[in-house]
C-alpha cells in the first residue's frame, strides 16, 4: 500500500503517463474501438507498430465510434505510429462520415451510426512529440552515428531489398545522369548495405529497361558504389512505366538476391515526367508487394505542362497517395541534404503498406434473394448494401473482382466476376439490377452460383467469397449445396433479414459459424452490417495466408 502511494506521488511528479485529473491511461489494442471505451472522456495509450492497412476507421475528425481508437489517432495525427497516449471524447451518433486518407490511413464512409468519439493527444503526448523532434532534431549533421557499425553486417535495423530504378532518358541527359549516380551513391552508403542490412541493385530505365544489377551481386557498399560509378547512360525516351513493370515481375526473384519476408521496394527517379503511363506498372507493382517510391526531380514547370500525358502519374504509382511514398527535389544540385530523410523513409519498415492484402485480393460473389417477399423497394436498400461490401475492395483487373446472381426458384447471373473490373462499372452494373421476384430455392441458387460464377475463377490467385443475402425460408435444401461450396474453397457468410429463419443461416455459414452468420430484423439495419462483413472477409483472408 505505502509503496504504492509512493509511486502514485512519483508518476504525479513526472506526470507523463497520467491525463490532467490524474487518472492513468489504459492501455488499449490496436483493435479496440470507441464504443469498447466507457462514454465520456477517457485517456488511452495505443501500442507501436500497429498494422495499418488493418484498421477500420469511418470518417474525419469526428470517428463512428466502431473505429479503431489508435487507428483515429493516426489518421487524424494525434499520434503516430510509435504509439502514444490520446485523449478520447465520446460525441452523439450523426450522419455522413466522410472518407479521408490521412498519415498513412484511408478511412471509410459510413452513412449513418448511433455514436461517435474525437480524438486529441494529452498532455502527456505533447511533451513526448516535443521530446521526439529534439532528439531527431540533434545528429540531422548528415555524420553518420559514432556508433561503429559491424560493416559487414551492415544497417541490422533497416531491412530491405531495394532496386534503384534510375533514369536513364534523353530528359535526364548525361551531364544530369552523373548527377544522379552520385547522389544514388549517397544514398547506398546511408543506407548501410551488408549481408544483415539493405541489399540493393540498379535497373536504369530508358527507350528499355535494362537490369544493371541484382541484388545478390554485391552485399558491401564500396562494391555496390563502384558498380554505380561503372554504369553507362543508356538515352532514349522515358519509358518509366515499362521500366516499372519489367523490374517489379523480374527483379525480386530468390534467384537473383530477394530474400522471404523482407520489404521489397523500388525506387524510381525521374527527372522531369515519364513518356508512358505509370498506371498500370503501379498496380502490377502492388500484385507483386512491391513498394514503389518515386523521386521526382525537376518537376514539370507551368509551360511544360502541356507536354505531360498525365500530371497525376505520382499518384498513379504509388500505392497509397498518403505523400509518403512520394519524394521531390527541385534539382540535382545541392542533394546531399535530401540523403538522410529518404533513407529513414526507405527503412521505415512499419510504413510498408503495400503488399496483398484482403481489398486487393478477394472474389465476392453476392447471392440475391429477389423473392416476391422482399418488395421493390426493400429490394434497393439490399443492392445498397451489395455497393457499400463492393465499394470497400480494390477492383481490378489483376485485383479484387465481384459478381451477382440474382435468384427466386430460378437464377440469373447478374454479371460474372471478369465482365467489370473496374469500380465505377461494378457499381453501376450493381444499381441496374432489376427485381425479379418469385419463390425462394437459396440451395439451388447456391449451387448454380459455385458452378457458374465461381468455377471460371476458382484456380487464380484470389480467395473467394460468397455472400448469401436472403429474406426467408428456403424451399429447398441449403445444407448440402453450401457444404459443397465450401469444399470447392468458396467462404460462405450468410446475412439474413426479416423472416429468414436462423438455422438456415447457420447451416450455410463457414465455420465459425457464429462469426459467419448475420441477421437484421429490418432491411435498414443492413446498412450496420458493413463493416462487419469487411472485417470478416479481411480476417478470413489473412487467416488463409498463415
Ligand atoms: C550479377 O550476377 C549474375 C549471376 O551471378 C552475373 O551473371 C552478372 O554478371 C553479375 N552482374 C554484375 C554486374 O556483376
């Protein structure tokens, strides 16, 4: 007791881990969310190193209080992803959280919730921020830390494997392209190349892209800086796009150096603009789990404008548009001061994001009762929630892909999972269903949809999903068609409305049958459900990868 007294009277002295009425923080999880916390105000304090592309966060400053507490921290800057303690402030339900990307974190919309909470840092994470930027503040000399580093181990801290894709274009010139090598040089040496450490090599892109060299070549920076010094300036157009695409499909092979487990990142530099399209390199760059990091040097003035095929080709690379993924310098001259913040975000492990993931990497197929029972306009509010599921996933071509069947004693394929692949299409494929109407055969529908939607897709890379929405009884048997579509590797999630009776639900969920199984009594209260069901097909899928 007395000690304890003692040490309470020495956290009030020091303060740091306590709110302003003296209450300690709790320590929370990455996951748990506001409506987990007590209503009022509450002081928490969020872990580091949370997984970022794992949150659920709606809206923008005020958070639907089904998001992550720490993950609202992030996205609104109250902390970063070192952790930290935040003041949480429970608010009133409202309508229309908007979806903002911010600090690494895309948030989602959510039309309406019943509670909401804000975020704001203590006084305690101040004084750690302040703390924070003194002592990144101090050795920012560009010297490397007394520290002496086993050399041949090199960085143990910044694991990576990096291919430098550099310009090699009649834009960037000869002169400028020693320029480049020199300041790439910068960067291998900071990095701190060695067998334990970052592992680098060198793609130069042009008319073509050539691979200079591997990463397995050379594990020690003064052989990694002469093979820089070696290279030759190739010229032609600024093929940056195919460059892209060549070295994020035939760099990182085990073969030649990649090693399992270890951020895979290219580095592309541009000076001035690209002759091709970045689009599509970025997105097979992401089916690969590659990060692609973009230097741009000498950005476009207002005069060249005109000359560039698409002002917004940074963004279109990148995988997440957050700004960190991003990097300008104004010139090629006086770079040495740009070495050091582009190492740290070079080895900032936590920040790479871009790997498979559950949105970019899903089949969903909904199964839709259009039984006469539904009604019109009951019938609106359930494609409503087909669009909120489908609008959360990347879709692509080479992404996630959907599908619909519509059914009542008959089946109609709505659209298959290759006939749209783009979002903009799917959604709009989704709103020109039309309401059939009729009895009700879920098995029958359950195995024309395995057959017939899935069976074209069920040997490619993503994991499939179907989603059962019904309002009631079956006529038939759904045990043993749903049984059969699990067997083929499909993920079965039940949601049911109204008279739908609970047993049949169950019956066609996978297991764990509880966490796969929804029910609404009211067609309104699909809309609730939305997130759920993302969050479940995002557990499933990285259960699926361990
Ligand atoms: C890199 O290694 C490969 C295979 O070991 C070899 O063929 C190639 O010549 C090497 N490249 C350089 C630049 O040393």
């Amino acid at each position: 007791m007395w000690h304890s007294a003692l040490l309470l009277g020495a956290f009030l002295l020091s303060g740091p881990v306590r709110g302003s009425d003296g209450s300690a923080s709790t320590a929370i999880t990455c996951f748990t969310r506001g409506l987990d916390l007590r209503k009022g105000t509450e002081d928490v304090l969020c872990p580091a190193n949370c997984p970022l592309w794992q949150f659920y966060v709606f809206g923008d400053g005020v958070y639907a209080s089904l998001s992550s507490v720490c993950g609202a921290a992030i996205h609104s800057g109250v902390i970063t992803n070192t952790g930290g303690a935040v003041r949480v402030q429970t608010l009133p339900g409202q309508e229309n959280y908007p979806a903002v990307n911010a600090n690494g974190i895309q948030s989602q919309v959510l039309s309406r919730w019943a509670s909401s909470f804000s975020v704001t840092g203590t006084q305690s994470t101040a004084l750690e921020a302040v703390g924070r930027s003194v002592s990144t503040a101090r050795p920012s000399t560009g010297k490397r830390p007394k520290k002496t580093l086993d050399k041949k181990a090199g960085n143990k801290d910044c694991k990576a494997d990096i291919a430098f894709l550099i310009d090699g274009s009649y834009n960037i010139g000869q002169r400028r392209f020693n320029l480049q090598k020199n300041f790439v040089g910068k960067v291998a040496v900071m990095l701190g190349i060695g067998t334990e450490g970052p592992h680098v090599g060198v793609v130069q892109a042009s008319e073509h892209p050539k691979i200079e060299f591997y990463l397995k070549n050379f594990t020690a920076t003064k052989e990694v800086l002469f093979a820089i010094k070696e290279l030759g300036f190739r010229g032609g157009n600024s093929n940056t796009g195919k460059a892209l695409k060549y070295t994020a499909q035939k760099f990182f092979s085990l073969e030649n150096g990649a090693r399992k487990g270890i951020p895979k990142i290219i580095v592309v530099f541009l000076d001035g603009w690209p002759s091709d399209d970045l689009e599509e390199a970025g997105i097979v760059a992401r089916e690969f789990g590659v990060n692609v990091f973009i230097v741009s040097v000498a950005k476009p003035t207002t005069e060249e404008l005109g000359m560039v095929q698409d002002i917004g080709f940074v963004d279109k690379a990148v995988c997440r548009n957050n700004g960190f993924f991003s990097y300008q310098m104004p010139t090629w001259f006086g770079t040495t001061k740009y070495v050091k913040p582009l190492v740290q975000k070079l080895c900032s492990h936590e920040q790479m994001l871009c790997s498979k993931t559950c949105y970019n990497s899903v089949n969903i197929g909904f199964l839709i009762d259009g039984s006469s029972s539904i009604g019109e306009s009951n019938f609106r509010l359930v494609l409503e929630f087909v669009s909120n599921v489908a609008k959360a996933f990347e879709i692509s071509d080479i992404g996630s892909k959907v599908a619909a069947v519509q059914f009542t004693y008959d089946q109609r394929t709505e659209f298959g999972f290759t006939d749209f692949v783009t979002k903009d299409k799917v959604l709009s494929a989704i709103r020109g269903i039309h309401y059939m109407s009729g009895g009700t055969a879920t098995g029958d529908a359950i195995s024309f949809t395995t057959r017939n939607v899935f069976g074209p897709v069920k040997d490619g890379p993503n994991k499939n999903f179907l989603i059962v929405l019904t309002d009631g009884q079956s006529y038939d048997d759904v045990r043993g068609p749903a049984a059969a579509a699990q067997k083929a590797g499909i993920t079965v999630f039940s949601v049911g409305v109204a008279w739908a009776p609970l047993d049949d639900l169950k019956d066609m969920a996978s297991e764990p049958r509880e966490s796969h199984t929804f029910f609404t009594r009211e067609f309104t209260g699909l809309e609730q459900m939305v997130p759920d069901i993302i969050r479940g097909i995002c557990k499933d899928f990285l259960d699926s990868k361990q």
